[in-house]
C-alpha cells in the first residue's frame, strides 16, 4: 500500500512535468507547475491514507506507526527528492544529446499553417 501510493504520486508528478516539457517548457518551469498542481492533492492523499490508518490502527500501534511513518517520510520524498531528480537527469540528457550534423541552425517548431493561410 505505502510503495504503491507513494509510486503513484511520483509518476504523476513526473508524467506531469513531461507534459510540460514536450510542450517547451523548460526543465525547471515544468518540474515547478507540475509540483504546484500536484501539492495538495499529494498532500490529500497522504493525509486521508495516515487518517485511515490512525482510526484503523487502534489496536495495532506499532502497524499504524510504520504506515504513518511510511507516509509522511514517502510524501517528504515524492515532494522534494522527486523533482530533484528530474532536474538532474534533465541536465545529464541535454550534456549528452549530440550537435547536429548540418549547418542549419536549430529552429523551434510552430504549429502547421492553417488552411485559409495556405490557399489565398
């Protein structure tokens, strides 16, 4: 239960920021909206689950201990160590990718003419 939630929030967080970066945001920009949008309901989550857990946990302390333990030290790591990592493993892709091979110079991509723009 705690590798699974704990997992879930990380892969949102990150598909998130990826959807962010394929549409040109830099690694930074995106890492920062995908962890403003995704806070509160990481947080939500966690809390509901370490509430849960307090109200099932009365009869087995040290369970609900190691869940509410398991949480808040998963939650601290899916909200700080996660995007740390991405911004690191962004910056070891852009050391790698090659230069191109022609003398053209990198153009960004635009959206395709629309129709009206085409045929006067």
């Amino acid at each position: 239960m705690l590798i699974g939630l704990v997992s879930k929030n990380g892969i949102l967080l990150v598909e998130f920021a990826s959807q962010r970066r394929a549409a040109g945001a830099s690694p930074q920009v995106s890492m920062a909206e995908a962890a403003a949008s995704r806070f509160r309901p990481i947080l939500m989550t966690s809390m509901c689950t370490i509430l849960g857990a307090l109200a099932l946990g009365a009869g087995a302390e040290s369970r609900a201990s190691m869940v509410i333990g398991g949480l808040v030290v998963g939650t601290v790591l899916t909200l700080y160590v996660i995007p740390a990592f991405y911004l690191l493993w962004n910056r070891k892709q852009a050391d790698v990718v090659p230069e191109p091979e022609d003398d053209e110079p990198w153009r960004p991509m635009v959206a395709p003419p629309k129709p009206d723009e085409l045929y006067p």
